[in-house]
C-alpha cells in the first residue's frame, strides 16, 4: 500500500526541525503566507514551488538579520579571534537560506519528475535486483566452471538499495529515450548522447561501490550492460575488465570501476571534477561510499580539496547501517553522516535511501549547483544492507544461506544482522513501494510490477546464457598491458639458476647519448627542470602543475617555479596539504585527457600517498586499459643536513611496481629533455630531482 506524502508546509517543518530547528518559529509562518498567495494560477507545482524560493529566501533573510542584533542595533560580540562579528552573524545565515533553498529547490525537481522518469526508475530498480538475483545464482550453483571445477564468482551485493537506481537520471548519461520507454520490452537502446565519434567518453563520470550497482546500470541500462556486469563477477573474457579484475564499471559509459582499497575513487573523482573545471565542460563527477569507507583519510582529502576549489563533484554516504559488521555508532559519533558537510563549507541532506524520487532529486539538485560553479555537496542516504557483505557472508549476516529471488530473506537468531532494525527496513523495499507508490498515482497500471520482473527475469536469463558460455581470459594476458607499447610480460622464477634475458651473453648495453660538453655559463639542473617544465606547458595547453605551496607568488620550496608564475599562474596550481590529494588528483584528471604534473615538496612524503601511486595509478591500464599520463616530480637525496624526513632514497619502494616508471636525470641536458618526454608518456613516471644537483656548479 503506498503511503501519502505530507503536504510541502509538513515536509519543510520535519526538515527544519532537524538541521535548523531554533528558525522554524520565523520560517514556517513565511511559507505559510507564501503558499497561499502562489497556488492559484500556476501550471503545475513544480513551478509553484520554484516561484516560492526567491520570495522565501529575501523574507526569511530580513527576518533572520533583524533577530541577530542587540537592542541597541548592534551585531553580537564573537568568540572566535579575527572575525568579523556581523560577517559572521551573515555568513551563519547564509547557511540556513541556502539548506532552506536547497530544500525547495529538491522539492520543486521531485514534483517535476515525468511519468516517463519515473517509469524508467521502477524498470531499473527491478533489473538489478535481477541482476543480484543472477550473481547470488552463481554462487550457490555450479553454472560457471574453471577447468571442471564451479567458480562461485566474487560476488558483491547489493539488495535493498536498488532505489540508487534513480541517482543519475537527469545526469549526462546514456539516456534512453522518452519514446514508449515503458511499453517497450526491456530491450532498451543504446543512446549515442555524449560519445565522441572515436568511443570517448563526455558525459558525466559515477564512481560506484560495492552497493551501488543500481547506479552503474542507470548510466546505460542496455544488454551490454547487463553482460559487462556479470562477466566482471565472474572474471570472464570481455570488456571491460576482460578477466583481470572482479568490479563492475566501464569507462566508456561513465562508469568508473571501483577498487578494493575502498576510497581509491574518491581522489580519482577529485582529479576528473578538476579537469572538468579546467576545460570548462559543464561535466560533474560523483563519488559514492559507504558510511565505513567514509572513515578513510582520502575520503576526506577528496571532499576536502573539492570543497575549497568548489570542483564540480558531488559526493554521496550510502549508510548501510553496518560496515561489513561494524555498527555505525563504533564508525561515528556525527548524528548525521551528513552534519559533516558544514565542516568543509558544503552543503549536506539526510534522505530515505528507498525513495527513489527523494534521490533523483537530491543529485539533480546537486549536479546542478556544481555546475554552476558553486562546488560539491554531500548527500547521505541512509538504507540498511538486507544482505551480507558479499554471497559468501549472507550465511554470516542472516545466519542462513538464502536463495535468490524477489523478496527479503529472513535473518535469524544465528546471524549477526540487527533482527529488529531488519524488520524495519524489509517493510520499506523500494521496489514494490515504488510500485504501488506509481499505480496510486496512476503513473503504471495493476500488472506491471509482475510484468517488469518477468521481462527482467528473461532479459538476465539471455546475458548469464552469453556469459556462461564465454570464454576464461588467455592466461598470456596476465602479462600484457601493463604498460604501452611494451612486449608481452613473462613470469621469471627468481629461484631457478638460469640466465635473465637482460644479462644473456652478446647483449650489449645501447650507445648514450654524451649530452653538451660543461658550459659554466649554462642553465643549472634546476634551472634546466624549470626549462623542461616550461617547454610542456608551451607545447600542450592540456599540461598543468599541481602541488604544495607551488602557485600564488611562491613557486615551490626550492623557488624552482617562481620564473613561470607570471606566464603560467592559472596553470600552476596549490593542492592542499595532502599528498594522497596529489597524486589522486594527478590519476583522475590525467584519465580525463590532461597531462598534470604533480609535485611532492619532498620525496620523502609520498609515504603518505603510497595508495593512490602504487593501488590506483599504476594499475588502470592493466586493470581496465585506461591511460594515466602523468609526472610526479620528487626532490630527493641529501644536502641539506635535514634529518631522515628530508633526505630519504624513496626509489627503490617503486622499483618493483608494475605500471610506474622511473627517471633520475644526473645533468641539466638530461633534466629537461626527460621532463618533456615523461610529460608526454601515456604512463605515470616518477621523475626524481637531487636536490645536491639543483644549485651544483659543477654541472651546467
């Protein structure tokens, strides 16, 4: 039975009655008067809506100025040292009006929804549950085997929170059409919208999770899709994975592939939204994570840089209640994952993470303010998990191995989900409280639920035949594309006696290239850095620098950049004090067709950032065939008498790192032809400076 949505004046009081409740005593009154002087003669109440926002705003502004002020017409005094008590008294409601205008701003989108969109979301809310049915299917059943033996598959999960399905539907995506989307079989078109001729990508970009498969399909819900899908879980041969990674995504939709490592994408969603900006596309990144996940440092460094560049991203809490099996009260003391907004200076909503409609509002209203320039938002949906981690912990979750199929399974005595709180949560399901939410509303008719899951059912049912029937990847591609250009990888044995390649006899080391006789009147090694760096930016506008204390008037620790500032300034970016930021800025926009190049103050530090080179950086190309171009620059060595944090060898942590590779340039000549051909790599390179050669006179 579908239940009846409060009227907008109860639905704003509940609102503020949790993130600004000492305001509703002005605000509610206002809307109030507001409402009953623009319902009449307005086509619809989408813009019945829209028309209260600016109104409201000045209103409440007037009301909320005028109660912050002392008898005397005085602002109150201010507790925090080198504020401005009346920029600050301004500044606090400045917050209330824009949480109050996001808040008619999501309502005016929600009641301006199609019937089309909202038919589009009860279709893709029901093929991933299918989809999970299928991979739940794989791992209890024997259909797919490796050399006789059943391969289960990796096996994420995530039902329950299909309503995620409704996240990107007003994104730049792969749309499907207003043209009989709901009457038409489950065979949907694959729309061209936002694909360059030669296959690039130039939509929006989602960076799913574990969870959010609803998401990943909503991006281009078609048969590939749903076959991509399935073959990653099950490490078959094809796109995009082709065997060498279990995650779903696919790049080429917008989808990027998720990591183990859980805020991996986060940093890489910072780098895409950079770029974004830098190219002034319009184009919006969006992160999703668990509210566990969101406990990791790279989270924060992401939302963090994001927020003080006012990038256009949107990040998003998927709370589940439970990560894998810690309790959120053992994860956060916030009341709200979303509280944490304000502290970064973004804005952030608490919503109901079955209600498809809440969703698509919130991340429309979200895309839309980053692309206006006014910076990301965070969007907590609170929605428990109603099955285990993976397949392999259903058994631990719910005490019980379920089977596949359209409804909740129920948890036992014996599992370690929360039976009280599950019972809560199994009576929100979004998918038949969806339906039943639309029949009410005559937006579908009785039958349709049943008819969507039969279409599914066979739509599934024809992708998991295919990828059965697919082949296992060709064990020689466990040594390809680790690199470009590079011949096939062979193992080596390191415990067999025989003779490496490289040092077979007859091989010959290559003739080198002497380089210019010494000049003392010539550029010293950092001067000739400095020169390599300029010669990229002048030959690629798509080159940019990124890095601590590097832009403004400064030009690095060591001034290395200080003679490029006034030419290059916009291109000579400060990041914030995170190295994991710089490195996983680097990575994103690097996917996204820049050539940044990142710079670590010293060498030293990257211990810090060591995920994002070693787990993300290196592995694209091998795992999903991305391109990453990019430099780091890393000072290092001795010198300076500056103790073991400034003086550090770093090289040989990378020297065995698959897809990375290494330049230690010992002359100026060296220094800046290697800058401009590690700038022009497909491939990360790590180009180390001596900080012994920068001021040596005896090399010019």
């Amino acid at each position: 039975m579908a239940l009846q949505r409060q009227p907008l004046a109860g639905r704003f009081a509940a609102y503020l009655g949790t993130v600004h409740p000492t305001v509703i005593r002005d605000a509610e009154p206002i809307l109030a008067d507001l409402l009953r002087s623009t319902t009449a003669g307005r086509p619809g109440p989408d813009l019945r809506i829209e028309a209260l926002r600016h109104p409201f705003g000045e209103r409440l502004r007037n009301a909320l100025l005028a109660g912050s002020v002392g008898p005397d017409g005085a602002a109150p005094a201010t507790a925090i040292p080198g504020f401005d008590p009346v920029g600050e008294a301004s500044a606090r409601i400045d917050i209330i009006l824009e949480d109050c205008d996001g808040f008619l701003h999501r309502e005016a989108i929600q009641a301006s929804l199609t019937a089309e969109e909202r038919r589009e979301i009860l279709k893709g809310m029901i093929v991933t549950r299918e989809v999970d049915n299928q991979l739940k299917r794989f791992f209890l059943k024997s259909d797919v085997r490796y050399k006789g033996s059943p391969f289960q598959g990796k096996g994420f999960r995530s039902l329950g929170q299909e309503a995620i399905f409704a996240a990107p539907l007003r994104l730049r995506r792969r749309s499907l059409g207003q043209e009989a989307i709901f009457a038409a079989p489950l065979r949907l078109r694959r729309g061209s919208e936002w694909v360059d001729q030669d296959g690039t990508w130039n939509g929006d970009v989602v960076a799913p999770m574990i969870r959010d498969l609803g998401a990943s399909l909503a991006m281009a819900l078609d048969d590939d899709a749903i076959r991509a899908v399935l073959s990653a879980q099950m490490g078959k041969s094809g796109p995009p994975m082709d065997g060498k990674d279990f995650h779903i995504g696919d790049f080429r939709r917008g989808v990027l592939p998720p990591t183990a490592p859980l805020s991996i994408p986060t940093l890489t969603v910072a780098g895409l939204a950079l770029a974004f900006q830098r190219e002034r596309s319009g184009r919006v990144a969006v992160s999703f994570i668990g509210e566990g996940g969101s406990s990791l440092g790279e989270w924060h460094e992401a939302i963090n840089l994001c927020a003080a560049r006012k990038l256009p991203a949107v990040f998003c809490i998927q709370n589940n209640q439970t990560a894998l099996s810690t309790p959120v009260s053992q994860q956060c003391a916030a009341q709200a994952f979303a509280d944490k907004a304000r502290g970064y200076g973004i804005p952030g909503v608490t919503l109901d993470g079955t209600d498809p409609d809440a969703i698509a509002a919130a991340f429309t209203w979200a895309a839309e303010r980053a692309r206006d320039g006014l910076g990301p938002a965070l969007i907590e949906l609170i929605c428990m998990r109603m099955c285990g981690h993976a397949h392999h912990d259903d058994m631990l979750y719910l005490g019980q191995e379920p089977t596949a199929g359209w409804d909740y399974p129920e948890p036992t005595a014996q599992g370690y989900a929360d039976r009280e709180r599950y019972a809560q949560w199994a009576a929100k399901d979004p998918i038949p409280t969806y339906a039943a939410r639309l029949e009410s509303e005559r937006v579908v008719a009785s039958g349709d639920l049943d008819r969507l899951r039969r279409e599914a059912e066979e739509q599934v049912r024809e992708q998991t035949a295919a990828v059965v029937d697919a082949p296992w990847p060709d064990p020689e591609e466990a040594g390809r594309n680790v690199l470009a250009g590079e011949p096939d990888r062979v193992r080596v044995e390191l415990l067999e006696n025989r003779i490496l390649p490289s040092a077979a006899p007859g091989l010959t080391d290559p003739t080198l290239d002497p380089g210019p006789a010494f000049d003392p009147k010539g550029a010293t090694f950092l001067e000739a850095v400095m020169l390599g760096i300029r010669d990229a930016l002048d030959a690629d506008p798509e080159v940019f620098l990124y890095g601590q204390d590097i832009g403004g008037r400064y030009g690095n620790a060591f001034l290395l950049l200080r003679p490029l500032l006034e030419q290059y300034g916009d291109r000579i970016m400060n990041s914030t004090l995170a190295e994991g930021g710089i490195l996983g800025v680097c990575t994103g926009a690097a996917l996204a067709g820049q050539r940044p190049i990142g710079e670590i103050q010293f060498n030293d530090f990257i211990a810090s950032g060591f995920n994002q080179l070693v787990n993300n950086a290196a592995m694209v190309r091998y795992r999903w065939g991305g391109s990453v171009p990019m430099v780091v620059r890393l000072p290092w060595g001795g010198l300076r008498h500056a103790g073991p944090y400034h003086s550090q060898n770093t090289e040989p942590w990378f020297y065995r790192t698959p897809g990375l590779k290494i330049v230690a340039p010992s002359t100026p000549y060296d220094a800046r032809a290697l800058m401009l051909a590690a700038v022009r790599d497909p491939d990360p390179v790590l180009y180390y400076e001596h900080i012994a050669l920068y001021r040596n006179p005896a090399i010019r």
